[in-house]
C-alpha cells in the first residue's frame, strides 16, 4: 500500500462507507472480529446482510486459511453486530494502517465497542491447548503501529492514552459470565509478533520472562486503532499450541484449527452472554 495522506485515507474511508450504506442499511453497534479457527461464531449470527471483502473498496482481502473474508450484520445476543468473519495481518503483506482500516470504517458505521477473537500460543505454564484467556494487557512485538505517520486529529489523539486498552466493565462482566457458568478462563498478556513462523525455544522462554502469557500474530494493531477512537474493547484468545521451551512440540494448522475447535464453544457462549448482558 503506498503511502497516503490523511485526506486521502479519509477520503478513502468515506467512498468505503457510503458503498457499504448502499447495501445494508444495518446499523451495528458492537465490530467483531473473528480469529484462525473461530469463525463459527458466525453460524450464531441472525444475519441481516453478508458483504464480500472483495467487493468492498479500498477494503483488504482475507488470504489466510480458515478466514471467509465476509462481513456479516446481523443480530447476536440482542444487540446489533458487523462481524469480520477473517481479519488482516502483517505477514500477509498489509500495511498497519490496512489492518486498521475496517476498524475505522465500523466506527463510522456505528460501532462503540470491539470484541476481538484470536488463536495464539500458551506460554504460561498453567494453561492448556483448548483453554481461553481474557487478554488484560498486551505487548506489542510487531515492530510497527497503525499511528505511525500524520494524525487524523478528527479520529483520536496523537498520543493516545494505553494504561486500559483493554475495558475494565468488559473484562469483569466476562469474568463474571464465565463463572455463573462454569466456564474455564484465564486472564492475561498477548505479545503480538509479526510472524508467520512461529517461535524457537529461546524465543519462548525471552517472552515468558517479558510477563507475556501467550504469543500471537494479531489483535494489537486493531487494539490500538479502537483505542485510538475511543472504542471500548474485550479481547480474548483461544490457546491452541503449548509454547513451553522445555517440552516443545513442532505444530501445523490442522492442529490449530482442531484446538479452535475445542474452545470455540466456551469462547461463543461467553460472548454472546456477555452481549445480552450489556
């Protein structure tokens, strides 16, 4: 992606926005973006109107296996919805500010409040694979930021504040939701990375040493950019490898996907409840 100015990044916004008005007239209130594995979270969805990435201007497209690369807007848990069934990272080629891009343009649509999903590795000895975690913090290792270059004063500040990027309400409410129904969860730091390979031992063992207690390829730059406009936010991951350097095992996708799986139910009923809640 070249490099664009703010009037044309927001010029770019406006034409995205008014193609997606022309075809939905949903309103959403909360953006939900699904993770590797959990896009079945949609299959929940009374869903109004699916719009193809590929048809949505200046928009990314998904080329990551196990993201659809649709936006849905429907219904979940009675409050009104768009869910990015896939989602953008920085080892597909994307600049920053292309992941960031949907973000800004669900705002505009309407949206207060992310909810974002993501597949990662556990790295703090207490969790297992199939386990989730609600993300409390993050450390961002992705060597670059959605912010970098001029501000859109209209969006946020130039300096935005990050000592709670992640809601306080938020996360209580799906501690609360977990416990009044039996569901395992943990609380703790993502580190983001640019990936796409995963870690070496040494690795592992330097981010668990950081406080890091799982390690992902995503969520970070969407996190900044909600934060960025004043968006509340829950994040949560679903651990899906053990990254424990003594007792390292090689992973693949399918092994990914079928932890995803695994945790996919307990991640659903905690967001939908934590929707009805709201």
């Amino acid at each position: 992606m070249a490099y664009k100015t703010v009037e044309e990044l927001k010029a770019n916004r406006a034409e995205t926005v008014e193609f997606i008005q022309n075809e939905t007239d949903f309103q959403p209130e909360y953006l939900l973006i699904l993770g590797t594995g959990l896009g079945q979270l949609a299959d929940e969805i009374e869903v109004q109107d699916v719009i193809s990435y590929e048809d949505i201007p200046h928009f990314p497209v998904s080329t990551v296996e196990s993201h659809a690369g649709k936006l849905l807007f429907g219904t979940l848990g009675g409050k009104s919805v768009v869910a990015m069934q896939g989602r953008f990272h920085y080892y597909e080629g994307y600049s920053m500010k292309q992941i960031a891009f949907p973000v800004r343009v669900a705002k505009e649509l309407g949206a207060q409040t992310l909810m974002v999903s993501n597949a990662c590795g556990g790295l703090n000895p207490n969790f297992s694979k199939g386990d989730i975690m609600l993300i409390n913090d993050h450390i961002n290792f992705l060597g670059d930021n959605p912010l970098i270059g001029p501000n859109d004063d209209s969006l946020g500040p130039r300096f935005p504040d990050m000592s709670e990027p992640y809601t306080e309400r938020l996360l209580e409410l799906a501690e609360n939701v977990a416990l009044d129904n039996s569901i395992k969860m943990h609380q703790g730091v993502y580190l983001a990375v640019a990936g796409p390979m995963l870690e070496t031992k040494a690795e592992y063992r330097y981010m668990r040493q950081l406080g890091a207690d799982v390690v992902g390829m995503s969520t970070v730059p969407e996190v900044i950019t909600a934060v960025h406009m004043g968006m509340d936010v829950l994040g949560i991951s679903v651990i899906t490898d053990e990254c424990f350097p003594d007792a390292l095992e090689p992973v693949d996708i399918e092994d990914v996907l079928a932890a995803a799986a695994m945790a996919e139910p307990s991640l659903t009923q905690v967001v939908i409840k934590v929707l009805e809640r709201l």
